[in-house]
C-alpha cells in the first residue's frame, strides 16, 4: 500500500497541538516543528484554554524565535453576521506574522482571497476533502496545504498527491490522538441531539456514549416499528485512538509534508511526551536507525489511549478502528487477574510489560473501576505478577497501567527546562564602529537552526568614555559581549572598527549585548509581520464593504413560482414523486444501482450524488455519467463544490446544486457557488440567520438559496460498517437506541459506510410562509430511504401547502397528517438556536 519511495525521504514536519501557553511551550521544547492552535472565537475546539489576542501575538513570538511555526485555526462555520468580525479576527492574526489559518468555511475561504491575498490558508479536516476533486477545488482556490480526512488510505493519499502535481500545495495527515466517528465537517450529530455543534468546536463527543442496536421493521411511512433488540449495547459509536508511531516509517513515504498529533484539549504534560517520541522517532528515521521501542508505545498509552489503532491510513477496515468496549483513557492493557486473596492479587500478564513499584494500575470491569499505586516490589514468575491490594477485585478483571515513575520524570526534564533545546540556537554575526564621540554603530545577521538568515541594525543607548588609565582592547569588548548566558542567542563573530583608547564599564557592554540581541529579536519576530500601511489597506476595503447596508433585492417576485423538490431512493420512487406533484426529484446515487432505467420523465429528474465519494466509487460514478447525459438527464445535487465543478468539466450542460452537506452558513459561501443553479442552507441555521442571508442574495448572477424543509437529517456518515456489525443484512432496518430511548435510523449503503439519521423528523411546515417571504423559492423534502406511501402523501401535503389557499381547518388536518407520516415527531432543527448563539 505504500509504494515505491526512496530510502531516505525528506522528513515530514512534526504538527503539535497547543490548546494553552503551557501547551505551546511544551510542544516547542519537545521537538515539534510547527503547532496549532485557536484564538478564543471561531476555532473547533471552543473547550480548550485557548489564546487571547494579547497571548496569541506573545505565543507566534515565542514559537518564532525557536523556529517553530504556528498556524491559528479558524475552522468553524460562519455565520453571516459574524462575518465581518471574523474577517477583523484575521486581519489581527495576519499582523502578527502567522504562518498560516486553518479554515473551513469555504465563504470565509473566499472572502480571505479577497481581502487578505497574502495569508497562508490550509484547509482543515472540517472541509472534508477526501477525493480528487475537493482536494483540486482547495488547490485552485487558494489553499496551500490540505488536511486530509482521517478516512483515507495510504494509496488514495498518494493518487491526490499526483492530481496535485502542478499546483502549489501540499497535503497533511493525521499521525496520533483521537479519531472522529464520522467524516470531519459532516457530524451534526451533538448539534441535533444537544444543540452544541461540532461545526461550531462545541460537540460534546455523544460518539462517547452508550447506545444499543435494534432491528425493527418499516411501516408503510418508513417508520421504525417492532423493535428487536440485538443484545449489542456498550460504546457502539466510538474509535480506538491513532497512533501511528510504529509504523511511522512507512507513514513518511507517502508523499504528505505535514504529520499532525491531535490534541488541543489535552494538557501540557500529554503534548509534551507525544510530540517527544514523534520528534525522536522521526529524528531517527531520517538517520536510517528508526526501529520502534515497545516502551515509547507503554508509555503512549499511559499517557491517553482508547487502545491504539493504525486506522484507515493503514488499509485497515472499521473493525480496527472501532473501540465498542470503553470510551475513555484505559491505558497500557497488562492483563488479567487470576486470584485474589488474603489481600494479595494475582495478575496474569499478557503484555511485555513487567510492572513496578510505584505504578498506577486500575482493575477494570464492564461495571466497576477502581485503582491504585503499587507500594511493595511485585513478585513475578511465569508470567504472573502478585503484589498486596487493598481493596477486592474479581477473577477476570482486566488490568491497566495508568502511570509510571519514569514517564513522570520524562514529562519533567521536557517542562522543566523548556529552551535547553534551544541555548545559543540563534547565531549573530555583527559589526560595530565606534565613532569619535565614543557612539556605537553597527549591523547584524541573526541565523536561526532553519539556515533563515534576518538581518538588523543597532545603535548603543550608552556613550563609551576616553580611558583615563587602560583602554578596552577589541578582544577585550568581543570577550564581554559574546557571554550570553545559556539563552537563545549565542554570537558567532563580532566585528569591532573605530578609535582607540576607549573605556567602559561592564554594564555599559552588558547594555550594548542587550541592545544588539533586541535588535536581533525583533528582525525575527519582524520578519513575517505585513506593513502598517498594508494591514492599513486591508482593513479599509473590508470596513467599506460592510459600512453601510446593502441594496435589499428580493430574490424572486412576490408571486415567484415555489420549486418543490424530493429526494428520493429508487427510480419507482422518483415517479411517485412525481405523480404527486413534485416540480423535481432526484435520485440518490448508488454505485450498486444498474443505471439502464428508462426515464418518463427525464427532464424532471436529477441525480444526487453522494456526499462521500471514495476513489474507486468515483471512477464508477464518472463511467454513469455518460449514460445520464444520453438520458437527458442534466440536474446534479451535490455536497461539496468540488464535485459540482468536476461534473460540469464532463457534462459542460449539467444544471449543479447543493445539498446541505455543503454547509451554506453566510452570503460569502452562497457568492462561492456562483455557478450553481441552488444551494441548501445549512439546516443548523437559526430563523435571523437565514433571513440574513437571504436579505443579501440579488437577482441573477448567484445561486437561489434553497431549505430542506421536511425529512430525516443526517447526523453522520461514517466508514463503520453498522449493518455488518449488527449482523444484518444491507437493506434491513436497523437502529441505534440511546441511553434516554432516542432511536436514530440506520442506513448502510452497499459498501457498508453507514448513515445516522437523526431520531425526530425534521419538519419547517409551520414556517413555510416566513421562509417564502424571506425570498426562498426552492423546498426540498428528503424521503430517501423512506417508503413509497411516504413519499406521495407527503409530497402530497407540501404542494398543497405551496399552493396555498387553506383555512384555518384544513392548515390543521394537512399538519396532523404530517406529524402522523413523520418519524416519531417533528423538529425544526437549528431554526431556532441556530450557530451564532452561545452555548446554553
């Protein structure tokens, strides 16, 4: 899987998470190259500590004079009234010389390239970008690296690497920390259930808690009934952490530049250890003497570990990377106990490690957990370790270590001594001239261990005095200078010219070194930072784009023609839509469907094409098109812009549009769709939220907004094969319980990747009136995997709510039936909280 590369490849830099300073001061003593990490607004990890804006300039001077590079992440949705506060927000962060932003939005990504050309961009993991034409729409668009989903194996990575040839970008990986359930950017599934949006750095992780598995069967709407319980319950939805440290070899040969640990709400004492044994074992493959210690993967463990797991990246399947059993740090797996009595406990042990006096071992069963230090030496013989317990535990309890003295004090020497890596890294080279008023003058080159080479001038505060007995001798003056105490800096040459027979006291030379350093330090921190006069220019274009409201243009007349439109499973069920008033349906494409299907109606049906579309489904995919354009079929729905841009490259007559797996969040990311004909707004957004948007939109030119207004919302799409799991078979009805008795619907595709489906309906039939008057002509009804009675009574009921008309009766008996088809109530989803609103 890992092909053909040199022996030796260029290394990989080493990408450390900093979710405080102290973080940031670990991961840089440690040996990381480059670290990430969130200002207090707009970043995916709104729990960590995160930076003020004062403490995020200090943290880029700090990383930089280490030579460390700090990317700030901003990879969260935006909402269209935050706009312009996020786009002040980067501004400050392009004036303190970061090295680049990681971004989600791809608004946000496009206002970027119009107001701030010069900041480095990366696409985060939250764009999604798992195939070739997401990673090519990144690459034309101004991105220079992308973060590849953690769903990608080493030979995909390696087939974007070469469409990326010609482009100047490069691409990063994840290599250690915890792994999302599903694909980043597409999980709403916290946001329904809690109202806290991974979109938004507030999931609150319920991928971590219990659920059971249900058979049930369908009635005639689609609905779950007769539950059949599976007796499969536990932690169903939750992965194995990664950890790619033996087989970091082979990781380097792929061709990525960036190699990421995950890990910005993790403390300081955790960043420390993991970026340590990244940064020695990457060390030691460039040295070619790379060969993986079984206690540099103890102590990964001990240090936080789900268990560990080469992941997809490997060519592994779901069930390597599914951790069902447990859902939190379990440690280091010793074995399991055999005997306990009298006090003393026998440990059957299972792995190499030998454990110590001192070590924290827990005993663990799937309904207790206790724990302790060891205080006496163990006794071990055969594989069997006995030591005093002061509590009972059972025969069959797994044992874990949880900490070790040792790890401790490696924490310690990293911590304790933060800049030892770093005393006298920063060579300056510099000459002065001392002229006859006793005024130093000089110039200088500071070279950081990059090979970067800053230069600076100085000027010496202190005049030197004429000697009234002995002159300072050149040697003399160098000797004082070139004492610089263990910090950063050490001098490499000093140059002295001028008169002679000068004299000064060791401060004033103490004072010149700080002067000279200062200088030094600020050509280093300088030496990203743009120009007053261009933060200048910036922030006057972006204040004059939003100084004054916008022309209001509604979208449509007032008596605009309302587009109804049904997405649906299966050509039967695209007729039936149809029949029932449907101005337009589209069918969800499947690569298991043989696409041979005679079309009544071609004109009125499109294709939807899958949000997650691997390698190999693409090729297929691309194989169908040729047949739908010989059918006349011209509509295409898809999640990403990418997509839409590669099928209008092979149907040049292809009408595009978007469904809400590309989140449409503000007017910048609708402006970003220019070429399609609708876009569907983010289903998180609140009532205000989508009336700003919709305020914005002119005629012509641009996208019509559109509103999935009924169906069940996608909470997640994963590479867990559930129905297999489940041991049932595809096509079955199959549902994961939660601890409160939510039922959330299953559906597997043919390859086996899994769609949850959210446990109440989403339903805007209430607000249909307000939507209209906001300018929304286009209402979308999602009943795939629903049945064919759904799909024409539904249908039904939305065209004669459309039509309009109704009296106060028949409103009531079009929304009782409603709620009847619906699937165990209603929801409106993100219309009322929407994004912008704090967490309640």
């Amino acid at each position: 899987m890992w092909g053909t590369f040199a022996m030796h490849p260029s290394i990989p830099i080493l990408l450390a998470p900093a979710g405080s300073f102290d973080a940031l001061i670990a991961a840089c003593a440690a040996g990381a190259d480059a670290v990430y990490l969130g200002g207090r607004r707009f970043g995916a990890r709104q729990f960590a500590v995160n930076f003020t804006d004062d403490e995020l300039e200090k943290a880029v001077h700090y990383a930089h004079l280490r030579g460390v590079s700090v990317y700030v992440t901003v990879n969260t949705l935006i909402a269209e009234r935050e706009m312009k506060d996020a786009l002040e927000y980067l501004v400050y962060v392009y004036s303190i010389g970061v090295d680049a932003v990681l971004v989600q939005d791809i608004g946000l990504l496009s206002l970027i390239r119009r107001f701030i050309p010069d900041l480095v961009v990366h696409a985060s993991t939250q764009m999604g970008i798992h195939n070739i034409p997401g990673a090519l729409y990144a690459a034309t668009h101004g991105c220079r690296r992308i973060v590849l989903a953690r769903e990608l194996t080493g030979d995909e990575i390696k087939h974007i690497a070469d469409c990326l040839s010609e482009y100047p970008i490069d691409l990063e990986v994840f290599v250690h920390g915890a792994l999302c359930y599903g694909y980043s950017g597409r999980c709403m599934l916290s946001s329904l259930i809690g109202g806290r949006s991974g979109n938004r750095g507030m999931c609150a992780q319920p991928c971590r808690k219990r659920y059971s598995m249900m058979k049930v069967h369908y009635d005639d709407y689609g609905r779950a009934t007769n539950f059949q319980d599976l007796k499969k319950s536990g932690y169903i939805i939750s992965t194995k952490d990664l950890c790619l440290y033996s087989v970091l070899d082979q990781i380097v040969r792929l061709p990525v530049a960036a190699l990421k640990i995950e890990g910005r709400m993790r403390t300081a004492a955790y960043v420390a250890f993991v970026t340590s044994v990244y940064r020695k074992a990457l060390d030691a493959i460039r040295s070619g003497t790379f060969h993986p210690h079984h206690h540099d993967i103890i102590d990964l463990s001990v240090a936080f570990s789900r268990q560990f797991t080469h992941g997809y990246i490997s060519g592994l399947d779901y069930s390597h990377v599914m951790g069902r059993t447990y859902p939190g740090n379990q440690g280091y797996y010793l074995g399991r106990v055999i005997s306990c009595q009298g006090g003393i406990v026998k440990i059957q042990l299972k792995t190499p490690y030998i454990p110590c006096i001192r070590d924290g071992i827990v005993f663990r069963n799937d309904e207790w957990e206790e724990g302790f230090h060891i205080t006496s030496e163990p006794v071990v013989r055969e594989r069997v370790a006995e030591f005093p317990i002061p509590f009972d535990v059972k025969v069959g309890d797994q044992v874990y270590l949880t900490s070790r003295e040792t790890l401790v004090k490696k924490i310690a020497d990293i911590i304790d001594h933060p800049d030892q890596p770093f005393v006298g890294s920063l060579r300056v080279s510099c000459s002065f001239h001392v002229d006859p008023e006793g005024k130093i003058i000089g110039t200088g080159e500071v070279h950081d261990r990059h090979a970067n080479v800053f230069s600076f001038s100085f000027t010496g505060k202190e005049l030197l005095e004429r000697a009234r007995t002995r002159s300072l001798t050149k040697e003399s003056i160098c000797a004082q200078l070139a004492k610089t105490g263990g910090t950063l800096f050490s001098f490499a040459d000093i140059q002295v010219s001028g008169e002679e027979g000068w004299f000064a006291p060791i401060r004033v030379l103490n004072a010149l070194r700080r002067d000279i350093l200062q200088a030094a330090t600020l050509a280093i921190v300088q030496s990203q930072i743009p120009t007053p006069d261009t933060i200048s220019q910036i922030r006057t274009r972006i204040a004059e784009a939003y100084s004054s409201p916008p022309e209001i243009t509604c979208s449509h007349e007032k008596n605009g023609k309302v587009q109804l439109i049904v997405l649906v499973s299966t050509p039967a069920h695209a007729q039936a839509a149809l029949s029932h008033g449907a101005d337009r349906v589209y069918i969800a494409w499947e690569k298991s469907i043989h696409w041979s299907f005679e079309l009544s109606d071609s004109q009125a049906i499109g294709i939807m094409v899958p949000g997650v579309m691997r390698e190999n489904e693409l090729d297929i995919f691309c194989s169908n098109l040729k047949f739908f354009a010989q059918s006349g079929v011209h509509f295409f729905l898809v999640d990403s812009v990418g997509m839409g841009e590669y099928i209008r490259t092979r149907i040049p007559t292809a009408l595009v549009s978007s469904f809400y797996g590309l989140p449409i969040a503000n007017f910048a990311a609708l402006q970003a769709c220019d070429q399609f004909e609708f876009c569907t707004l983010s289903p998180e957004l609140s009532e205000e939220e989508t009336a700003d948007i919709c305020r914005l939109r002119r005629t012509g030119g641009m996208p019509d907004p559109a509103i999935c207004c009924q169906g069940l919302i996608e909470a997640v799409v994963t590479e867990d094969h559930l129905c297999e799991y489940a041991h049932v078979p595809h096509g079955a009805g199959l549902v994961i319980r939660d601890e409160k008795a939510y039922s959330f619907p299953v559906y597997c595709e043919s390859s086996g990747r899994s769609h949850i489906m959210n446990s109440l309906e989403h339903s805007l039939f209430d607000e249909f009136p307000l939507l209209y008057e906001m300018g929304i002509r286009w209402f979308i009804i999602d009943a795939r995997f629903r049945s064919e009675r759904y799909i024409d009574e539904m249908t039904a009921v939305w065209k004669r709510r459309i039509m309009g008309g109704l009296s106060d009766n028949e409103l009531h008996a079009l929304r009782e039936k409603l709620i009847l088809m619906s699937y165990r109530g209603i929801t409106r989803s993100g219309f009322r909280r929407g994004l912008s609103a704090p967490i309640r």
